[in-house]
C-alpha cells in the first residue's frame, strides 16, 4: 500500500510499504478515507521527538471504513464508518478505569523508553514515535487499529467524513483541555493557539458554560475562523500587549481559566523568543515555552493554567514562582479521547461544533509532501491539509 513515511528531520515521502494484518484478535483494520496534519507532527519533523525511525508512517488523525475485524471485536464490523481516537488504551487497567486513558498502561508496547524520560510512561500513540509505541500511522490506505472496541467509535449518519475527521485528536484534545481545567458557568478563559486543538478548546468551553472566550494568535485567517465558525473573540499578539489587554477585559483580575495549545515550537516576540529560539535549536533546551509563561502572566490570581500543546522535555526560564505565589492549579494532559469522542459526535450532529473549516487544504496522499509544507510554513493560509485516500 502507499504511507506518507518519515524518512529524516524535515523529510517526508510517499512509499509502498507492507499492509497491515490482524495481529491480536482485538484489533481491526481500517481502510483510510480522510487523514490530516496535526501541529504536533511537526515537532516529529523537526527532531524534537526522540526514537522515530526512516520509513516510520506518520498521521495520526484520522477516519474510515472497517476493512477486516479480529474474532473477539463485538462492537464492530465490516463496512461501518469509524473515527479513530489517536492515543491507544486498553480500556481496562487501572488509568483507563480512570478514564484517564492517554495514560494506559497497556497500549505502549515501549514503556521504557519514556520511563527514562518522563518518569512513567503515557500510553500509546498512532505514529508518534518509538517511545509511544512504534504504531504505524494513518497517511496510508490501510491502519491496524488495536483495542479496536475501545478506540474506534462509529460516525452518526448525519455527520459527514469531513467533520468527523476531527473527532480523532484536534477536538476531543481541545475537550480535555476544557474539561480539565474546570471551567464553571461564567469564567473568563483565554486560549493561547488558532489552530484546531486551540480552536476545539475555545468552542468546548463556550459549550461547558464560560462567559467569554478569548483567543490569541498572530495568523488572520486562524482568527478569522475563530470569529466566524467558533464564535470566540480574538487577540494579535503581534498587535497587543496580551497580558495588558486580557486584564483590561476582566477588570484588572486576569481570566479565570488559561489554556495553551501551542506547544515546544512556539512562535513570538521580543528578546525572550530569541532567545528561546536559539537555545532551542543548538539543544540547549528541548521545547520553546513562549505561549506558556505568556499564559501564566496573564492568569488571574487562583486561576486555573491547563496546557495542551505538546512539550517534550526541558524547558529555561520557567516562571515556577508566578505560578506558586498566585496560587495557580496547573494541570496537563495529552488527549482523554475514549471520554469525550462519543459526545463531541453528538455536538456535530446537533450543529453544535464546526470541525469541517479546518481543512482548508484537501490533496491526495501522493501531495503528501508538499500538504506538510504548507502547513509547516504557513502557506496559502492552510490551517490543516487533509489527505484523501478513498477516492
């Protein structure tokens, strides 16, 4: 079959590659129809993520029809349209009872490798290196899907392919964020981040109750469809003092609720950013935290800080005493998807969430490559490139 494969830091390409086969009676294969980029396969091509290998497949986003089912999957058959959430849980040891279940400790086959680095290690991931399990990715025509009867949810018939694409990993993401950071009735939440996890979480907490909703960015056509599809308000960092303005909207206090979901590579400005940028690219430091400590300014005192772009490592500069002396609850997660993929199905199919305007650049898999292009450098206004393989 053909992949969209890592072949080296910056490099891509679209290569044969075995089809996947039924390896555990659990598991189901699915025949891709839709796969997207996400801001975090960037950090994968940038060699900020440790332990991916040449001809690695990439994508982890991703929508299809059941192709071939193992003997003990009850929930699915052959034919039937799913979304797949990108983290792999078992739904049965202790973290998924949680249901906490980027934390299983079942669907990363490497524990190892992120125990050395994190402590513990998380669950796994389709496509996000070694360290998360070494799972082949969606960029092909054909996915192996593990714990398939937990992780494969089917698509209302009402809910097209395109919006339940990102039902997979940009807004059950943005959900955990929301949800996490305990938003109540009222509250005042900035989001740090346009692109479709930032997007997903600004739309999740308006859902969940807040008052106003802001979103920081610097791109215009990210703002624009934060205005005209989520129907949040929005802030240029490029154009305002962001902790200056977030404070003059919520008198003088700081919003109740900050979230970031931008990530290691984040852009900005001033000498911090330099400097972040440098010491980041001579890895002196693995992720760049410019959105975060920007984030952990601008919270109100007792405010509530939940981070949601992906950080790898180790980070300088870090405002720990902001965050302890304003009595600040952080928390952090990568995607509960297994929690939130059923409900947020359901806000698509009431007309509730808007998920289609994400994919402002649809090709086939072959423009793989130059998707990937696009979409790191900010071209042609492209927010996300979808790759369309059943055609």
């Amino acid at each position: 079959m053909k992949a969209l494969c890592w072949t080296g830091v910056n490099k891509t390409s679209v290569e044969t590659v075995e089809d996947p086969k039924i390896l555990n009676d659990h598991d189901i294969i699915v025949k891709v129809r839709l796969s997207t980029t996400c801001g975090s396969d960037l950090h994968l091509l940038g060699g900020y993520i440790p332990s991916m290998r040449a001809g690695d497949v990439l994508g982890h986003e991703f929508m299809g029809e059941v192709a071939e089912v193992g003997k003990d999957v009850r929930n699915h058959k052959v034919g039937d349209r799913v979304t797949v959430c990108s983290f792999i849980a078992c739904g049965e040891c202790w973290y998924c009872s949680q249901k906490l279940y980027s934390l299983c400790d079942n669907g990363n086959p490497n524990p190892g490798l992120s125990e050395g680095m994190w402590g513990s290690a998380i669950g796994g991931c389709f496509a996000y290196s070694h360290m998360l399990g070494g799972f082949a990715g969606s960029h092909a025509e054909y996915v192996r899907v593990p714990y398939a009867d937990q992780g494969a949810f089917a698509v209302p018939d009402g809910v097209s392919d395109l919006a339940a694409l990102f039902a997979s990993d940009a807004a059950p993401t943005g959900w955990t964020g929301a949800d996490g950071a305990g938003i109540t009735p009222g509250d005042t939440v900035a989001v740090w981040g346009a692109g479709g996890v930032g997007q997903m979480a600004a739309r999740g907490a308006m859902l969940m109750g807040a008052d106003q909703v802001i979103v920081i960015d610097r791109l215009p056509e990210r703002l624009a469809q934060v205005r005209q599809h989520i129907g949040a308000d929005t802030l240029d960092y490029t154009e305002d003092s962001i902790v200056a303005e977030l404070k003059e909207r919520t008198g003088g206090r700081g919003p109740d609720v900050v979230i970031e979901a931008v990530g290691m590579e984040a852009h900005g400005t001033g000498p911090a950013y330099v400097y972040d940028q440098v010491k980041q690219q001579l890895r002196l430091q693995s992720d760049r935290p410019t959105a975060l400590r920007e984030a952990i300014y601008a919270c109100r005192k007792g405010g509530s800080l939940f981070i949601l772009g992906v950080f790898g490592g180790f980070v300088d500069k870090f405002p720990l005493g902001a965050m302890m002396n304003k009595s600040m609850t952080v928390r952090g997660a990568q995607q509960h998807g297994h929690r939130y993929i059923p409900q947020i199905l359901q806000h698509i199919a009431n007309g509730e969430l808007s998920t289609e305007h994400l994919a402002t650049h649809i090709m086939p898999l072959d423009q793989g490559p130059h998707g990937y292009e696009m979409f790191k450098n900010k071209q042609d206004g492209c927010v996300r490139a979808v790759f369309q393989l059943d055609r």
